[in-house]
C-alpha cells in the first residue's frame, strides 16, 4: 500500500509542478478542471448517484465551470462570490456537522446535487484566480492545508484527548485541531517575514497580505478561521461517506482513494483565502 501510495503521489506532482509553474494559466486550469469533474462524479456518488448520470454530472460541472471562466474570466476581482462562499461554508458546514452522517440522506437530492456543483465550481474558479496572483500566492494556500493536516495528524497522535467529532470521523480530536493552527502561525510567519523578504518570489503570499499588509490582528484570526476550515472541509466530506458506508469517495487515485479524499480540506480554504485577502489584491 504504501508503494502505491507513493508511485501515485510521484505521478500526480510530474503532471502538477509543470502546469504549476508553466507562464500561463490554461495548462493548471485544464488540470484542475480534469480533477474538479472527477470530484463531481465522486460527489454524485456519494448522494445515490450512479452510472452515466454520474459520469454526466462531472461532466456538466466541469462545463459549467469552464462556461463561466470564458464568460466571466478569473482575472477580475470576484470579491463578493468569495464573501458569498465563506459564509455558506461557515454557517452550512457548521450546520451540516452539528446534524450529523444521518440528516444529510434527508436532504433533498436535488439540493445536495446543486450544492456539490457549487462548492466544486467556486473552488475551481477561486485557485485558477489564484494561480493569475502568482504561485507564490497559490502555493502558500496549498502549504497552509498541508500544513494544518499534518501538524494536526501528528499532534493528534502525541496528544489527542478529546475526541472532535467522534460519529463522523473519530480518529479527529481538538488536540489535533489545535496543534494543526499552531503549525499554520509557525509556517505563516517563517513564509512572511523570511521567504516572502529573502527569495525572489513572482508574487506576495497569503501570510504576507494577512500578516504584514493588513492589521495583524485580524490576520491572525483570519489564520485560526482558515486552518479551523480546513478542518471542516475534511469532516464534511467524511461526512458524506460515513453516510452512504464509504471508506473512500473512489479508487480513482491509487492508495489514496479518490479526489474528493485529497481536495476536501482545499474546498472551503480556497474561496475563503481569496474573501480574505480580497481587499489587498483589489487594484
């Protein structure tokens, strides 16, 4: 298992780190795009959707989301769809957590088919407005989730007490959560004040914008409300599997599961980062 793992993972960054770095931004789109659709047909899954509508449901989103990039374009700021996206995920993912695995089958599955195009298509468009900043900016966001996941896995296992959300994923505890954030403000001030100010990157990064051009206050809790979102991002998506009886979203990622099992934190943080710092970036 964990050659595979590994095999995947090596794959996965040979086909990222060029479309990451290459000067324009239709290479990542496309990339992200391929993920984003397959994200969709997973989500179409998890709610009782199987087959060609599935497969058709990835489809439409992925289309859907690259209609509305030549329609709308990612260059312009988007601050108000960004304001919009942070506040259904923080009140609809408090709510959703709080009602647990067995409400969420009572929604409406029309509901729940809409929601899952939404969040998917404003993720995809608030990276690909986040690759146009530079890929210091977009790299900084990845790392604060990678960051927040890690420390907490870690700190969880060093310190976990408190279980965090015991019916959704119960290998969670606050301690992980905890020690996930204190991770996110070392990485945050070490990425500011010295990567940001000592090597020649293409663009500010989000530490940077939060920290040091906006008050630093509110940049510290914008920090907590990013890394605590990431949080949710993952049990929400555990959520839909502890639902349906799901180990993984899909097998489509081999040894990592499917896509949703490796974006879900990304979801929220992503259109959250650029309402954050939407007024930094605005000209």
């Amino acid at each position: 298992m964990l050659k595979t793992r590994i095999i995947t993972a090596l794959v996965l960054l040979a086909v990222l780190l060029p479309a990451l770095f290459a000067a324009s931004t239709l290479p990542f789109a496309l990339l992200t795009l391929l993920l984003i659709g397959a994200a969709a047909w997973e989500w179409a899954r998890l709610n009782g959707v199987t087959g060609a509508p599935a497969i058709a449901f990835g489809l439409a989103v992925a289309a859907g989301a690259w209609t509305s990039h030549l329609a709308f374009g990612m260059q312009a700021p988007l601050a108000a769809l960004w304001w919009l996206a942070a506040l259904v995920w923080v009140a609809g993912g408090a709510y959703a957590l709080r009602a647990g695995p067995s409400r969420w089958p009572q929604v409406s599955k029309l509901l729940r088919m809409v929601l899952g195009a939404l969040v998917l298509v404003a993720a995809w468009a608030a990276m690909l407005q986040a690759k146009t900043v530079g890929v210091n900016f977009l790299l900084s966001i990845f790392c604060l989730v990678w960051m927040a996941d890690i420390a907490a896995y870690f700190g969880g296992r060093a310190f976990g007490r408190r279980k965090l959300a015991p019916t959704i994923s119960p290998g969670k505890s606050w301690e992980g959560v905890w020690s996930g954030m204190l991770g996110v403000m070392v990485l945050a001030f070490f990425w500011a004040f010295y990567i940001d100010s000592h090597m020649n990157v293409d663009s500010p990064s989000l530490y940077q914008l939060l920290l040091r051009t906006q008050n630093l206050a509110m940049g510290l809790l914008g920090l907590l409300l990013l890394s605590g979102m990431s949080v949710v991002g993952d049990l929400f998506e555990s959520l839909l599997k502890r639902a349906v009886g799901a180990k993984d979203s899909s097998q489509l990622l081999p040894g990592h599961g499917g896509v949703l099992d490796r974006v879900d934190a990304l979801l929220p943080v992503f259109p959250i980062a650029l309402a954050l710092t939407s007024l930094s970036l605005l000209p």
